[in-house]
C-alpha cells in the first residue's frame, strides 16, 4: 500500500515536472523567436534609416555638384554630372521607399537631366537660369520633408522594436532563470531522494544482517536444545526402562508382574510418543536435514522387511514386498528418511489389518540418466477408513475415528511426520481406502539416478574375530558413562550376564584405564563432560592405536547420529534406552558369548521363548524343564493310542502338543505331521511316516533343550 503511494506520487511529480518544463520551454523559445523578429526588424529599421541618409546625401551633394559647376569658372564636366545623377538613381533602386518619396526622387532626377541637357544645349546661363527657378528649390524641399518624415516614423518602429527586445529578452531570462532554479531544486531532490534511499538500504542490509545473525543464533539454540531436549529425556526414560527390565527378571508375585508389565508397555509407548513429538518438532524448526547419499534401494527394502516382518507374523499377515527390477540399483537421495515413511506406513498397514496382507510394491514412474521417480505403494487388506475422515489423516493428532486410540494405541502424529518428510523430499503422498476394503498410500519421491558407488564413510577398523569371553580369564568391558542411574543400570544389565567391566566416569578417565590394562570391548556413551564419546573414540584409534571394538550408547536420536559414530571410529551404535536382549544381540557380534546366549541350535529356536520371558531365566528354566519332562511320555502316548486304535485321545494329544513344541521354537517343523495326525484319516503307513517324523524332531530337539538346560544359571 505504502509502496503504491510512493510510485504514484512520483508518477505525479514526474508529470508535472515534465508539463512545467514544456511550459518554460514553450515561452523560452517565443520570447527568444519575438526576439530575433525584433532584432531583424531593427535591422531592416536601422538599413532603410541609413539608405535614406544615403538618398538625402545623394540628392544635397548631387544638387551642389550641380550648383558648384555652374557657378565656377571651370569648364563643367558633364560626365561626372551624369555619373552623380546616376548614382542618385541607384541610390532610389536601392529601396521600397514609400511611392510619395519614389516620384518626388524620380522627378528630382529628372529635373536634374533637364539641367544637364541644358547645360549641353544652351550652356551654362541658361542652366544658371534653369537652376534658379523655384520649381527645382521646392523639389528639394518635398523631398528633404518626405525624407525627415519617413525617417521620424521609422523613428517610431525601432523604438518600438527596441522596446519589444527589451520585454522579450527580460521574459527570456526570467524563463531561463526559472528553469534553472527548476532544475537546481529537481535535482536537489532527487539528490536527497537517491541519498535516502541509499540510506535506508544501508539500513535495510544492517538489519537484514543482524537478523540473520539471530535467526542463525536461534537455530542453533533450537538445535541445541532440540537435542539436549532429546538427551534429557532419553536418559531417565532409559532409566525407567531398564530397570523395569530388571525388575522383571526378580521374583514378583502375579500382581507385581501385572504392575510392572504395565509399566513396560506405557513407557515404551511414551517414548514412541517423545520421538514423533521430537521428530516433528525438528521438522518445524526447519532442523530436519534431508541427506543426498547413494544408498541401495533393494537392501533399504529388505531392511523395512526384516524389521516389520515379524509384528506381520504375529498377526498371521502376508507381508508382501515387491520391487520393479528395473529400478536402478544405486539412488542418491535421503534413505533414513524413506526408511521411516516406509516403516510408518507399512506398520500402520498391518497395525489395522486383522486379516490378509500388506504389500509394499515399489515401482518407478520416470527414469532417466538423471533421475528416478520412485513409486511406492502400501496396500493392505485392512480396516479401511471412511471418506470423511480420509482428508484429515494427515493432520496432527488426527485419528481416523476417537476410538483409535482405545484399540490401536498410536498418537496420530505417524502420517503428520510422513507427510512432511515426503514433501521436504519435494514428494507427494495420497491414499485411497474404503471402510472394510482395505487403504492403499501412495508415496512418489524423486531421486537422482547414482552413477558412482557409495560414497565410502571412514571405515571403522575390521572387526575382530569374536573372542570366546568365558575363555580369557581376566577378560573386560570397559564402560565409559557419566549418568550415574545409567551406571547403575548398565552395570545391572552386565553383573546379571556375568560380564566383568570397569566403569570410566568420562572420556579421560577411559583413557587412563585403557593404557593401563587390556578391555575386550569398550560401551561408550557419547555426551560427557571433560571429554566426549567422539573425541575419546578419536583417541583410542589415533593416539593409542588400539582397534578394539566401541560401541556407542546414546541418547540422541537425531538423524545421522548412527553414521556420525561409525564416522568417528566407532564399531557399532545402541541407542538408548538400551535394552537387555539388543545390548547382548549387539555384544554377539563382537564377543562369543555364553552358549545359552548364542543361538547355535539347529534345531530348536529359542527366539519365541525369549520373547516371552523377557530375560526372565527361572521362566526359561522351567518351560525347558517342562518340555524335557514331557515329550518322552507323549511320544510314547501317541503310540500307545494308535496301538489302542483310540484316535480321538490321538487327535487331542497331537493339538495339545503343538503348544508344547511351540516354547522351543520346533512347532513349524513339527506341524505338517501333526496336523496329519490330528485331522487326516489314517492309516498305518500315514500313521508310521509322521510319527517317525515327529520322534526324530523331537529326539533332536530333546537333546539340544537338555543342552541348553544345562547352562541356564539358576535365578539370582
Ligand atoms: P497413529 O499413531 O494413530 O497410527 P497415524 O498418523 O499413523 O497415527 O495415523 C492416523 C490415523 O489414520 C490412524 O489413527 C488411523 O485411524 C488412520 N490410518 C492410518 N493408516 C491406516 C491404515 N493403513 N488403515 C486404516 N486406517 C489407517
């Protein structure tokens, strides 16, 4: 508004200007046009003035020529008479004079040859007499009072002439004077203009630069406290979680397990909860970073596969993962990012499905030497969600129905974050579902076609062979945390696993101990005081060259955390709050570990039961207890029932076992022959061939449960 004010106004100015000076310029130019009128009048004046003098000279001289001959001795000389008489008709060819002046010359000239004829003719008496008569005299006279009349009235013109220059040159000047003041003040403000806008640009760009000091400063506060926020919260959350892990592996009455169980799960969902806050909270700080690495789509898929695969099975749903062959191997692009929309949105696919599939089908819709557009489709076969809802879902907080919540758990921030990841990816993302027929979202992001191999991060040194830790006596951990809960918690975690370790209080400290004593494996926490996790990793491998294995512990979940610690030298990288089962899954790939630890069964699986007892060992005890005690006798019952021909005790005792063999993981192998025993009709062949099948799985998994029976340390 203000900006179109200025430009009309000047638009104005400019106007005015403009017609002021055509107006000065236009009386400029009259005056000084009046002017030379004037001047030439004047001229012509001051030449017809002269020419009279001339004429008036010319017949007074010609006239005592005349008398001068007449009266002398002399003879007179005839031919300069005629000469001077010519000169008198010269004179009169010489201008308009006024027809008045022109006869009374003409008729002087011609009295004057009358006087030169007479002179010839009769001589000079005779002229003398001719000369003296009045009518010459009066002639004269006319012709001196025309003159001195004219001359008067030409008198008039040049003053008026002069009068008229004088008028026209001061207009003139005036004009010029004014149009010079014009001038002087336009330029004045123009100067002061151009100099205040100059000003204010110089003032415009000091405070532009200011602000962009403190928008840069306040990003990095944000930063910063978006990932002290991160650590803060992490820390106790890793504390609350931990130790409900221990405390889930003490002796608890029902109700105690029920309490704690309780707390597990509501901390768990706390933390998922903590992370989407954080994570949009980056988004909206403008902190998220989209990353531009050559990554390898097929293994990013397989990833998202392995990691949802088993929440699918849980629920007896066909994970189905499909990728177009023709997609280039290598992309450039942000492949943490696409990890997290395609982990969000399958899982949400088989959160609310109860029955069927979710298919992840990746595609691509333009392919080129220099880009890709990639297509991934989520289809699922599950709840659906109605067409009024569907515009919301993308929206914070937004739940497809209020009782989502009560039956899915979830905050409704999942699709919000989604959605802003694929479009800061310059994606787009729609969905398309009806209630009971399932949802479909489709997720197109564009990626540069990688030409080159991965970008190499600094190599963490090769790992060594996994050493046997129950083999070297004096074998340690070094444990390198500032929190002191965390301390408490970790070395919970590792006295109930029989590790021994040393704990380091900060970075120094950890070096101190590293140069004294040898430690198999070092857990290294990264915000410390004194000295970091990164610079104290930096350390070990440049100062004291040791490549012993570090894996990181964190608290900060930001982006790229996990390739910043590998960056620095690290082996591997936990983030917290750590759990028990991943802290040993992540120390198996480094150190060989107790066997009951160590899945080296070929037969049975000891995931399942792991799952469910949660580190609980007097849990574990027991069901493998229970199933060395009573899989002898059902083998023998089986036989005995076939034998007594009773196929309905038969049937009910091949179901039954399915849940026993189920707790050490052989149910799978074992299922087509009971399923035979317990639904086919049967016959002693059929009879013969699954049973032998069932003895042998089950003598083989006996053997091996009996094993591992062995090495489970009675409860603390
Ligand atoms: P939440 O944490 O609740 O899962 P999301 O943002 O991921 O939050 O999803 C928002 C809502 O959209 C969900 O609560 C659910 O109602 C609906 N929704 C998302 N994905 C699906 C799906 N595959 N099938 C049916 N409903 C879905």
């Amino acid at each position: 508004m203000q900006g179109r004010k200025i430009t009309i106004l000047i638009l104005s100015a400019f106007i005015a200007g403009t017609l002021l000076l055509v107006y000065i310029e236009y009386n400029s130019s009259k005056n000084i046009n009046r002017l030379i009128t004037a001047n030439e009048q004047l001229m012509q004046e001051f030449n017809i003035s002269t020419q009279l003098n001339e004429l008036q000279k010319r017949i007074i001289s010609t006239e005592y020529q005349i008398r001068d001959a007449l009266a002398g001795k002399d003879p007179v000389q005839v031919q300069d008479l005629e000469i001077a008489v010519e000169e008198m008709e010269k004179q009169l060819s010489l201008q308009n004079y006024s027809a008045e002046l022109s006869s009374l010359v003409q008729q002087k000239i011609k009295w004057n040859r009358q006087l030169i004829d007479t002179l010839v003719a009769a001589g000079k008496p005779a002229a003398a007499k001719l000369l003296n008569e009045p009518a010459g005299k009066e002639l004269t006279a006319a012709i001196l009072e025309t003159v001195n009349k004219f001359d008067s009235s030409r008198k008039d013109h040049l003053d008026e002439a002069t009068q008229l220059i004088d008028k026209s040159g001061q207009k003139a000047q005036q004009f010029s004077q004014t149009l010079i003041v014009l001038v002087l003040v336009s330029g004045a403000i123009l100067f002061w203009y151009i100099i205040s806008i100059i000003r204010r640009q110089i003032l415009l760009i000091r405070q532009l630069n200011i602000s962009e000091k403190k928008v840069k400063q306040s990003a990095r506060i944000k930063e910063n406290f978006m990932a002290n926020m991160s650590h803060e919260i992490r820390t106790p959350m890793n504390a609350v979680l931990g130790f409900t892990d221990l405390l889930q592996q003490k002796p608890l009455d029902t109700e105690a397990k029920k309490y704690v169980a309780t707390i597990k799960k509501s901390g768990e969902n706390l933390l998922t909860i903590i992370n989407d806050i954080l994570d949009l909270s980056k988004i909206e700080a403008g902190m998220l970073r989209i990353e531009a690495v050559v990554f390898d789509i097929r293994k990013l898929v397989h990833s998202v596969e392995q990691l949802l695969k088993h929440k699918a099975e849980e629920k007896q749903l066909a994970l189905v993962i499909e990728t177009d062959p023709s997609i280039p191997e290598l992309l450039e692009g942000d492949p943490t990012r696409l990890t997290q929309i395609l982990v969000n949105l399958v899982g949400n696919g088989i959160k609310f499905t109860h029955q069927g599939s979710v298919r992840l089908t990746v595609s691509q819709v333009v392919q080129n030497d220099a880009r890709t557009l990639l297509r991934f489709t989520i289809k699922d076969t599950g709840i659906g969600m109605d067409a009024k809802t569907l515009p919301a879902i993308f929206d914070r907080f937004r739940q497809a129905e209020d009782t989502t919540t009560r039956k899915f758990g979830g905050t409704g921030l999942g699709l919000a974050i989604v959605k802003e990841l694929v479009s800061l990816q310059s994606g787009t993302i729609d969905v398309e579902s009806q209630p009971g027929a399932g949802s479909l979202f489709r997720v197109e992001i564009p990626y540069k076609t990688a030409v080159h191999k991965p970008i190499e991060k600094p190599v963490p040194p090769p790992l060594p062979n996994p050493t046997p830790l129950n083999q070297q006596k004096n074998s340690r951990l070094l444990v390198v945390e500032d929190n002191e809960i965390n301390q408490h918690l970790i070395s919970q975690l590792l006295s109930n696993n029989e590790f021994l370790f040393d704990l380091a209080k900060n970075g120094k400290q950890a070096l101190e101990l590293l140069r004294e004593k040898s430690y198999t494996l070092i857990l290294m926490d990264i915000q410390m005081p004194e000295m970091d996790g990164y610079a104290t990793t930096q350390e070990i491998r440049k100062r004291l060259h040791l490549d012993i294995p570090i894996i990181a512990l964190t608290a900060h979940a930001m982006a790229g955390e996990r390739e910043k610690c590998l960056g620095y030298g690290m082996n591997d990288y936990l983030s917290k709050p750590v759990r028990e089962q991943e802290l040993l899954k992540t120390l198996e790939k480094f150190i060989l570990l107790e066997p009951s630890y160590s899945a080296s069964y070929s037969c049975i699986n000891l995931s399942y039961m792991r799952e469910v007892s949660n580190g609980n060992l007097d849990y574990e005890q027991t069901v493998t207890r229970l199933f060395i005690d009573t899989i002898p006798g059902n083998l023998q019952l089986l036989e005995q029932y076939w034998n007594e021909n009773s196929v309905s005790d038969l049937r009910q005792l091949a179901h039954s076992m399915k849940t026993t063999v189920s707790v050490m993981g052989i149910n799978e192998q074992l299922q087509p022959s009971l399923d035979t025993l317990e639904t086919d009709q049967l016959t002693e062949e059929k009879f013969r061939a699954a049973y032998g099948d069932i003895v042998n799985i089950c003598e083989h998994a006996l053997k091996e449960a009996r094993q591992f029976y062995a090495t489970i340390r009675p409860p603390a």
